[in-house]
C-alpha cells in the first residue's frame, strides 16, 4: 500500500470515528433532556452528616438547575404525566425523605426563588418528634405547592419484612398522608434505605400508590416501572459540593443512557471499584 493511500484511509477512520463520537453525543444529549432526574435529598441544613446539604449549597445546586433550564414538576404530577404519555423535556423532581422540619424552613424558600416546588415523604411515626414536621407544618408545605407522600410509617426496609408487615406500613402510612394530600392520580411512596424488590413494589402497586421512587441510582423514561423510579443522590460532600452534584447526575443519567442501548454501565463501574451490587 503506497503511503498516499494510507493517509487516505486514515482520514476515512478518523472521519468514521468523530461521526460515530458525533452521533453518540447527540443521542446523550437527547436523552438527558427527554429524561427525568429525581433528586433524593433529606436534609437541608448545616450538619456535618452524608445526608445534609447545606442551605448555601442546595441554593446552589437549584441555581444550577434553573440555569440549565431544568423546570420542576412534583411526583404525583409526574405520574400523571406518564399516564398520559406526555413527551417531558427538561423536567425534574425533587423529594425530601423522612419529613424534615428544614425541609420547610429552609429548602422551601430557597427553592421558592427559583419557581420550585417539592415532594416530601414522611415517615409517619416520626410525625411530630424534635427536629421533624407535624400535622400544622405539612399543611404549610401544602401552600408552597409541595405534594406530600408516604414514607411508610415505621421506616423500615420493605424488603426485610413480612408481606404483611409491607401492607400494614403502606397502608397505615397511607391512610395518614391521605388525610393531608389526596391526589386523583393516587399517593406516591419513597421507599425507606431505597429498598426494592418485585414482589414489594407489585404491593406497593396493589396498595394504590401511583409510583415510588426506589434507590438505583439512574433518571427516569417511559421504560421504567412507576413502583421502581430511579433516582439521583444528592449527599453532603466536602469541598465543591456543586462539582459533586453535578458528578452524580451525569453517573445517574450515564447509567440510564447506556441501559437502554444494553449496557449496564454501573455494573461495569462496580466492578471496576470492586464493589458487588
């Protein structure tokens, strides 16, 4: 082969490799815009703790947001949205599990300024206990435009209990939530620690829940089950929280993107960590 014909075909590859790099990207792309992000927060305050945020930081993370156009929308709305299979472009959801009392006094005026609102998750039994919302407090969430859901009532992985034990945490829990937020669509669940399985979520379903957000960590299509939303962790992180967090929602819409060509992109990656899931 003359050297003029192997420069040819090295242009030819190179050509072939930014057109499949190209089209990679562009089909990213469309994927993080036409899928849904919901971001798992618990508290929003000053605490030295993975699960605490800031109130500087998640400002932050929410100015972000509304900078990169992101427009919130709560749980229940989102499963009315899927109901109707309505195309969802640059949406996102935001809970708060557990039923926090920052939860109103921070992270709801923070989120105020930027035009959104939130889906909080009590755990029943601690309704009321130092540090958490009471029955006054939710209806307050309630004018911000919040939607409340269940977080079970004792806060208990549902994968560790009886299906029994399951009905009863859903159903007290729901009862309670009820008697606060009724949406026609139905109430919606996070699942305490995150904890998931087929059998759970087909009890969550018969429950009457309209959808639940487990703890894989990926962004949301009209492939996946409404009982097994995927999520986005927001943790506390020292040093440049918003570089984290912007970290974690490229790891969860990655995930995602490369499962729905096929590949388990965060199974590869735990292994490569050597980490079993």
């Amino acid at each position: 082969m003359s050297s003029k014909h192997f420069i040819s075909l090295k242009v030819v590859l190179v050509l072939v490799v930014l057109a499949v790099v190209g089209f990679l990207y562009k089909d990213f792309r469309d994927f993080c815009n036409n899928s849904v992000p919901i971001f798992a927060y618990h508290r929003v305050e000053n605490a030295n703790d993975i699960y605490s945020v800031s109130p500087k930081d998640f400002d932050e993370q929410m100015a972000y947001l509304h900078t990169e156009g992101y427009r919130s929308m709560n749980l229940d709305e989102y499963a009315v949205a899927r109901q109707k299979n309505e195309k969802l472009y640059k949406r996102m959801v935001l809970i708060f599990d557990d039923g926090y009392m920052d939860n109103l006094t921070n992270a709801a005026h923070i989120m105020q300024k930027y035009g959104y609102t939130g889906s909080i998750f009590l755990a029943v039994k601690f309704e009321g206990w130092p540090g958490y919302l009471d029955w006054d407090n939710d209806l307050k969430l309630l004018k911000y435009g919040w939607e409340i859901g269940s977080h079970t009532y004792n806060h208990k992985p549902l994968t560790k209990l009886t299906p029994k034990q399951v009905d009863y945490e859903l159903i007290k829990s729901k009862e309670y939530v009820q008697g606060l937020y009724n949406p026609p669509s139905g109430p919606t669940l996070s699942y305490p620690t995150g904890a998931c399985n087929k059998q759970v979520a087909k009890q969550v379903a018969d429950a009457g829940y309209a959808a639940a957000v487990c703890g894989v960590v990926g962004v949301n299509t009209d492939k996946v089950p409404m009982q097994e939303l995927r999520r986005v962790n927001a943790f506390h992180k020292k040093g440049n929280s918003l570089t984290y967090f912007k970290r974690h929602l490229l790891k969860a819409q990655l995930a995602s993107w490369s499962l729905s060509h096929g590949i388990d992109f965060m199974g590869m990656w735990d292994k490569v960590r050597g980490n079993v899931r």
